[in-house]
C-alpha cells in the first residue's frame, strides 16, 4: 500500500489528541489519519513492524526519506547525532506474518509463536521498567508445552528457550526492532541502539506542529485569514506569504 504523507492539519490534530496518550495509541492516530476508511481494529492489530514500516513510509511522504536520530553516549553522555535512511529501511520487501502462529522447537519445549501488535504493546507500555514490559510481550506472543505435552508459562521457560521465541518474533516480523550499531568519537564507546519508531515521529509531529501554529498565527494576524485556509496552502506557497508578512 502507498502511505500518504501528512498535511499541516492532520499534524495540528495528530498532536492535539495525542497529548497524553501512549506511544501505542499516538501510532494508531497516524495511521487513521492518513487512512480513515481503514477499521481501527485492522490496524491495532498490525504486527508491529508491519505497522512501523507503515510510519516510516508516512514520515518519507511527509519530510523525504533522510532523518536525522539523536543519542547520548551510555558511557560519557556525550551527545551524537546519526542520518537514518528511510528508503533504505523500506528497500526490502514487507515479510507478511503468518496468519497461524509459528511452530518452534527449544530446549526440549514445543513453542508457539505470534508476532505482537499495538494491543500487546499498549499492555506492555504499563509496565514499570524494559524488562518487565518485555516480559509482558512475550507472555503475550508465545504460548509453550514441555515434552510432555503440558503447558508450560513462559515466565518458567529456560533463557534458551525464552531466546528462540524472541528470535522468532524478529523472523516474523524484522521490523519488530530496528537497531543501529553506533561508535562514540569522544570516548570510544559502541552500542546498539533501538530506533523507537513512533516516539520519534511524535517528535517530530511535535516540531511541526510548533512551527505551524505559530505559522498561522502570524498569517492570521496579517490577512486573517482562518486557520483552515491558511493549512490548506501548500508549505511553499505559506514560505512565500509568511516573507511578506514578516
């Protein structure tokens, strides 16, 4: 599917509803904006890399396809700054998640596998620290037997095993985690670091939504003109009015 980039109004109302919420719910409100004809329970239940591809293929349309990702190095706190590029991320073709759980075998138990979506994350973004939240996701996508045939909670299954269905989430679903490797020119330090896709793009929605209020504003106050029209303009367009203006 083409994703749509996001207008000026659809960023002020993205914003306006999405203070408060979850970072779950704030995706969600991205996806119904740029498609509203789509059933909110269709896209909550998105794998979310499948839903992530679908944020970073709305981001492209919207501000093109280079970022720039920020980051403090754990060792030093020195601040680094790194070019993500969308294009490249969205190169490969999107891996559709099965439509029946996968089948895995580990440490002596049968696993089975789903990959999580928005329900599951949303869950998780209640828990009170990464490993717990983690966890939850888990206990959520995957359902185990010992070789026995009797069940077996996830929270009791060995690392190994607990190891496999991790990885098998990422087989499923490969846009699950986005991760760069990263080097500190200060100190030297190298990390992975996840690429939180929806957190960053409330950034920055966040951004955006700052610089078009005080767009219109200024815009206002100089023709009054109303915030719908002034939102309708293309940005090139308002650029050349905001000139005169100023």
């Amino acid at each position: 599917m083409m994703w749509r980039g996001l207008t000026g109004a659809d960023v002020l109302d993205i914003w306006e509803a999405g203070h408060g919420l979850s970072s779950s719910a704030r995706a969600l409100l991205v996806l119904a904006a740029v498609d509203p004809e789509a059933p909110p329970e269709d896209v909550a239940r998105l794998p979310l890399g499948a839903r992530d591809r679908a944020l970073l293929a709305v981001r492209a349309a919207t501000l093109g396809n280079r970022l720039e990702a920020f980051a403090h190095c754990p060792a030093c706190a020195s601040p680094l700054e790194f070019p993500v590029d969308i294009g490249a991320l969205l190169a490969d073709e999107p891996v559709d998640a099965p439509a029946t759980p996968l089948a895995v075998e580990a440490g002596g138990f049968r696993l089975s596998v789903r990959a999580p979506d928005s329900r599951d994350q949303a869950a998780a973004e209640g828990c009170a620290d990464p490993a717990a939240a983690e966890a939850r996701l888990l206990a959520a996508c995957v359902s185990a037997v010992d070789g026995q045939g009797y069940p077996v909670s996830v929270e009791a299954l060995p690392a190994t095993a607990r190891a496999a269905a991790a990885e098998a989430i990422l087989a499923l679903d490969p846009l699950t985690e986005v991760s760069f490797d990263l080097a500190c020119p200060a100190c030297g330090c190298d990390w992975s670091l996840a690429l939180d896709v929806p957190g960053f793009l409330w950034e920055e929605i966040g951004q955006q939504a700052r610089r078009l209020v005080g767009e219109v504003a200024l815009l206002a106050r100089a023709y009054g003109w109303s915030e719908r029209d002034i939102l309708a303009m293309s940005p090139a367009r308002r650029q050349n009015y905001l000139a005169w203006a100023g």
